[in-house]
C-alpha cells in the first residue's frame, strides 16, 4: 500500500523459508510499483474514485516500461537468484520489439479498445474495474508512446508532472498536455479509442 513518502509491502512470501525465490521478482515488482505512486498520485494528485486509471495506469506503464523490460542491475540479480534466463538483454530486446509492433498493429487498423476513463462504480460493460484501471489504463500510455515517438511522449508526461506538480489533475488535464506536443491525427485515433468523452470532465 502506498501513501505520500511511505511505502508498505507485505514481505511474508518472500521471508518464508520454503521456496522464497519464488516470491522475490513478486516483491520487487510491487516494490517498483508502489514506487512509482510516489510521482502519481503522491505528487500529481488524482481522483481515484472518478479516474483510477490515471494513477494506476500510469503507475503500471512506468512500472512496466522502467522495470520490467529495462535490464537492470536488481533484474538481472533476481533472474541469476532465480536461475533464469528470462530478462537477458536479449529477450527484453526482443519483447520490446513485440510490444511495438503490437501497438503499431493496433494503431493502424480500426480496432477499438475499451474505454478508461469510468469512475470505478461503473466500468464499461463486461471489463473488470481493475482491468479497466490498471492493464488497460497502462496499455494507453504504452501505445501513445509510440504513436507519438518516445521522446515528444516523455517530454509531454514531463510537462504534465511539471504543470500539475502538487496539484489534482484529471484526464483532460493530461489529453491537453500530450495534445500539445501531437495533435496529430493518428495520436487523435488513439485518445479516441481509449477515451469516452462522456466522461470527461472540464
């Protein structure tokens, strides 16, 4: 559980005697995880009741897009722990590779994802709400960065931190700071696939 400056993480499974190493890429992950809440909702604040996914999506992109498929030092210590050949830098390259083709796939053709931006009482139908907030709301970010190129992304998610430092932000508050950097029609596609403008509020 995260709270602004603190952090706790049940560590039971990884202190127990039988088979801790199963519980350690586990840990770390919700280590990495909880973490992240320190940038958002910790400093960028948010309504996590009216807009999980802005938090929780965007923790779980950085998560994933830092952690998880960078080869780092802590991974590549949990995978020889582990006796893993996994996260070799070879197979994050290459999953990095699939993850960009996956999202060019879906930028080009007219499919549409489910909405993201429900308050948590009313998901869209037939998605989970943790779904909804968590896999789907980082799958959008994921995504954009591509559509826009990795570095006009991170150089919008800057700015967004930077302008709504301290402050509540809300889904529209992020769409007009990556809009200011793409507008384009191709990052439009992907707000609109992901974004019901319903529930947008101003």
């Amino acid at each position: 559980m995260e709270y602004p400056g603190l952090i706790m993480i049940d560590a039971s499974g990884f202190l127990q005697k039988k088979h801790p190493l199963d519980r350690y890429n586990e840990l770390t992950e919700d280590v990495s995880h909880e973490v992240d809440h320190q940038w958002f909702y910790g400093t960028v604040g948010s309504d996590e009741y009216m807009e999980p996914w802005l938090d929780e999506g965007l923790t779980n992109f950085l998560e994933n897009g830092v952690y998880d498929l960078t080869y780092t030092k802590s991974k590549a210590y949990c995978a020889n722990l582990m006796h893993s050949k996994f996260y070799s830098r070879k197979n994050v390259k290459r999953a990095n590779k699939i993850l960009r083709e996956n999202a060019n796939a879906f930028i080009n053709k007219n499919q549409k994802a489910n909405y993201i931006n429900y308050p948590v009482n009313n998901p869209p139908k037939g998605v989970d709400t943790e779904d909804m907030a968590y896999e789907l709301g980082m799958d959008f970010p994921a995504v954009l960065k591509v559509a826009m190129g990795e570095n006009k992304f991170f150089d919008a998610l800057h700015d967004y931190y930077q302008t709504y430092y301290l402050k509540q932000a809300t889904t529209q508050d992020f769409l007009n700071i990556i809009r200011k950097y793409d507008n384009s029609k191709k990052v439009n596609d992907v707000i609109n696939k992901f974004i019901d403008p319903k529930y947008l509020s101003e």
